[in-house]
C-alpha cells in the first residue's frame, strides 16, 4: 500500500499560506463515526474540543483494543492539529472521539 502521508506534500502544508483556493470544512463529532467526502489535497486539521479524535480513511473510525491497530488512521488530540493528504480522486475521511464531542476544522491549502 502506498504511504497515506507522503512526507513532501506534508511538510508542503505546513508551509503554505492560506490562499483563495483554500477551503474551510467542519465536521461534528461524537463516539458515533462521522464523515466527509474531501477532494484531492494537502490538509490541516484542527480538534477543537475536549477529546483525543481518532481519524480513518475510507472505512469507519474506530479506536483499537490495546495493542491493535487501525490502517489508514491517525489521532488528533484534543487541542491539536494534525496534517494529511488525501489521495488522487478523493477520498471520505471518517471520525470518532474517544468520550463526548468535538469539531474537526479542516483546512485544504493545496
């Protein structure tokens, strides 16, 4: 499988000012999955609640059993800020908390 986060476009997006192609998203979130399809691009996202997020792609968020994983995955802490890149084509990015809610503020800046 090839790497979710290649590292050039990632660190890309931690560089790039926002621009008039950028594009804001919200997503609300709960220990039930929530999703949101997202085009082709290099992203930031913000959690702005309480909880730790765990973020998926393609498949329903889930938090794993100790010492398990999830592919595809990766986990914004309450407070944090995390970037990614979708692949060409698009893809849906899927979302829980690990107790009560948050919101995803996403940013596309590439």
């Amino acid at each position: 499988m090839a790497d979710p986060f290649p590292s050039d476009l990632a660190s890309q997006v931690d560089r790039t000012p926002a621009s008039t192609r950028s594009v804001y998203y919200r997503l609300d979130v709960s220990t039930t999955d929530a999703s949101i399809a997202l085009p082709t691009g290099g992203y930031q996202v913000l959690n702005d609640g309480a909880s730790t997020v765990v973020c998926c792609f393609d498949a329903t968020a889930t938090n794993p059993a100790s010492g398990a994983s999830v592919a595809a995955s990766f986990v914004v802490s309450a407070g944090g800020v995390a970037s990614f890149t979708v692949d060409a084509g698009g893809q849906t990015l899927h979302a829980i908390t690990l107790t009560g809610t948050s919101t995803l503020r996403i940013g596309r800046f590439s």
